[in-house]
C-alpha cells in the first residue's frame, strides 16, 4: 500500500463534469490498494475572475483581503470534490490549508509555508477518509490567510507529501508531462520519462510552466518524487526526481526559450566601486528581477559599458530607472532591445562532457544565429538572441543534441 498526493490543477477541475471525473481517479486509486490525499486548485479561470473583481472595487486592493478572496477559489473545488467522492459511495472530507495546519509567514499574497502541522490529515486517513485539500493558502501567526502565489497549489501538494512522507506526489494538468522543449514551439518536442529536480528547477525558472518552481525546491530538499501527468488521459507522465546515473550519460535533456526579453545597456560609466551596486539597487526598490548581467573590461578611457535582461514586461520601468542612474552618475547614455529571446539548453550531464558550450554556439551559428550574451550555470547554457530567430533556434539545438531520439 502507497500513500499518494494527487494535485489536480484548475483544468482538471473546470466544470462539475471534470470534477466527477477527478473523483473517479481518486476512488479507482484507492481501490487499487492506495491510501490518497487530494490536493486541488481553483476552476480554471476562477482566480482570474476574482482578482478582476477586486479590481473593479480598487486598483490597490489590500493584500490582506486579496488573499481571503483569492483563497475561496480553491474552498469551493475542495468542498465539491469531496462531495464528488462521497457520491461513489467513498468518505471524503474537504480542507482549508489552515485546517490542515499549513503555517506560512505574513508576506500576503505570496507567502512561503513555514510547516504543517499535519495532525488532521494522519486522523482523516486512519479514519480511511480522503482528504481533499485546498491548494494555495495557508495562515499566517496571526491565523489571517495568506496565499503561496499564483501557481501555488504545486506547494500545498508537495508540502503535504513531505510532511506525511509520502511515496509519490502526482501533479495533474492539461499536459502529460515535461517535454524536451515547448511543443507549441516546435511538433517534434518528446515526452520526457524522467527528469532530475535540478533540471526541472532551471526548465522551470526558464519559463516552462507545468510545476512552479518552488514546489520543485521543495520536494528536492526532502526527496519527494514528483510525476508530472495529464487528468485527460491515463498516460504515465514525467517523473521528476533525484539525479541518477541514466540522466548523467544524457548531454542536454532540453531546450527552453523564453521570448519575452529586453536588454538594457548603460554606456560610458566610470569603472569605479559601487557602480554596479548603484544602479542595481536603484533596480531592485522596484522590486524588478534582472537575470543576465554583463560588463566589460573598461579599455583605457576608463568608462565601460553594463548591460543586463529584465523580462518585457518590466523593461519600461527598469529603462526610466537606468536613465535616472545615467544622468546621476553622468555615463554616456542608455540604450535598450526589447524584442529578444532567452534560448537555454540544460542537462546533468553537461557536468561530465566536453564541448557543450561550443557546440551550441556552432549550431546557431550554422543558422545565422547572432548570439548576442550568454550565460552559463553547471547544467545549463544561455544565450539571448533575437526574437525572431526563436523558432529556428529551438529546431536547430533540438536536433544537433539528438533530443527526438532521446
Ligand atoms: N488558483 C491559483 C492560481 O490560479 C493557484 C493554483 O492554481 O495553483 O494561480
Ligand atoms: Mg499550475
């Protein structure tokens, strides 16, 4: 007998149809020897709905409130999943995250969970009740709810599966699994069998979306395997978990591109201490993430050129602060590109092979690819390209690291 964490996102749980049928799953689990606890996410659409909502009441809702209201999304999946099992003829029983003890600090609307006090779960499943957890919230000290982030339900299950040492958690989506780059992007994108927690973490930070990467975090550091699965079909999935000699004999295990980046350059700066400290401060009071940094060896004027990404959606605001720091610290001027793309190549075992870096660079360069920064960690490579070689890149990297045939 296992004990399985069963997640199901806001796809699986759209409507009451789909919800019947995720209850359907649940009992043929557990009648096939299992011990189960449901974890769900709002009906797609529904977090959406709310925060539009709030959104016609003030443009500057407080956290506080924003989390009560965002937090009842996933209430209702949970009480009418529970009452989707109940109907087969099963014991169910629907749960608040504060009702399953996840205690999280007070950073509202996306706190981080500090422990489960688990006590309920372990009663409700001696009892032989399935749980049905909702996914995304907890309390805080002060038992005010909070919520984990958009996405978060993948934390709630995973969380749950650690502190109840479970023997698989299983994320259910609309896709059926992690695949070797984004088939929206190119047809021939394989389904992965597995994927180490390292490798999930940097597709996951590279933009492909199917478990947040936080929930990824946390079931590295307490060992939880993780299957990635879609709830349309009985597909096996992906598994996500700790590195192993397989994965090692395996270069690259994919290829992600993010799109949606602009690069921003500050010229003619002194190359003196605390410049980079300056302007990147200035950067990070607007709470604005920047991902590759780049500066370069100041030639004899003593002035060098600093040049880093922020994602689009940001570079407007993060352009306006570098031009106020320019003008401060009198550079030459600034300059910006907001139409390019991120294409990453990540694998384990990059670690332990030759010429990873090098191929890549030829391989775009046989497609007349200009790479215009690049950025490397031990498992994955990094360049910024133009937007509008996206496509061609990905096919290009694709086949040169044999990723069809994996
Ligand atoms: N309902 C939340 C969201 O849409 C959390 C989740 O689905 O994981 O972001
Ligand atoms: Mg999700």
């Amino acid at each position: 007998m296992a004990l399985l964490v069963q997640k199901y996102g806001g796809t699986s749980v759209a409507n009451a149809n789909r919800i019947k049928e995720v209850a359907e799953r649940v009992v043929s689990t557990v009648k096939q020897g299992n011990k189960v606890i449901v974890v769900v996410s709002a009906m797609a659409g529904e977090t959406d709905k709310l925060t539009k909502l709030s959104s016609k009441i003030t443009d500057t809702p407080d956290e506080r409130e924003m989390d009560l209201l965002l937090s009842s999304g996933e209430r209702i999946t949970s009480a009418l999943t529970a009452m989707a099992i109940q109907r087969l003829g099963f014991k169910a029983m629907s749960f608040t995250g504060r009702q399953v003890g996840i205690i999280t600090d007070s950073t509202h609307t996306k706190a981080m969970i500090e422990r489960v006090d688990a006590d309920r779960l372990v009663r409700a499943i001696q009892e032989d009740k399935i749980p049905v957890v909702a996914g995304f919230q907890g309390i805080n000290e002060f038992s005010d709810v909070t919520t984990l982030g958009r996405g978060g339900s993948d934390i709630t299950a995973v969380a749950i599966a650690a502190a109840l040492k479970a023997d698989l958690c299983e994320i259910y989506t609309d896709v059926e699994g992690v695949y070797t780059t984004d088939p929206k992007i190119f047809k021939k994108a394989k389904k992965m069998e597995k994927i180490s927690y390292d490798e999930m973490l940097e597709m996951a930070s590279l933009g492909a979306k199917v478990l947040h990467g936080r929930s990824v975090e946390f079931a590295k550091k307490y060992n939880v395997p993780l299957v990635v699965r879609s709830s349309f079909n009985k597909t096996p999935g992906t598994l996500v978990i700790k590195e192993d000699k397989d994965m090692e004999k395996i270069v690259v295990s994919g290829v992600a591109a993010d799109k949606n980046q602009a690069r921003i350059t500050i010229m003619g700066v002194a190359d003196t201490p605390g410049i980079a400290a300056n302007l990147f401060n200035a950067i990070a009071d607007e709470n604005i993430i920047i991902d590759m940094i780049v500066q370069n060896i100041s030639s004899d004027t003593k002035a060098t050129d600093i040049s880093f990404t922020v994602s689009r959606a940001d570079c407007k605001k993060a352009f306006e602060i570098t031009r106020k720091v320019s003008d401060k610290l009198g550079a030459k001027g600034v300059n910006m590109n907001r139409d390019l793309a991120k294409i990453s190549i990540v694998g384990v075992g990059m670690v332990s092979h030759f010429g990873v870096a090098a191929s890549m660079f030829d391989t775009l360069a046989k497609h007349g690819v200009n790479i215009m920064m690049i950025s490397t960690s031990e498992i994955k490579i990094s360049c910024v390209i133009d937007v509008k070689h996206t496509e061609t890149a990905v096919r290009a990297l694709h086949k040169a690291f044999n990723l069809e045939n994996i």
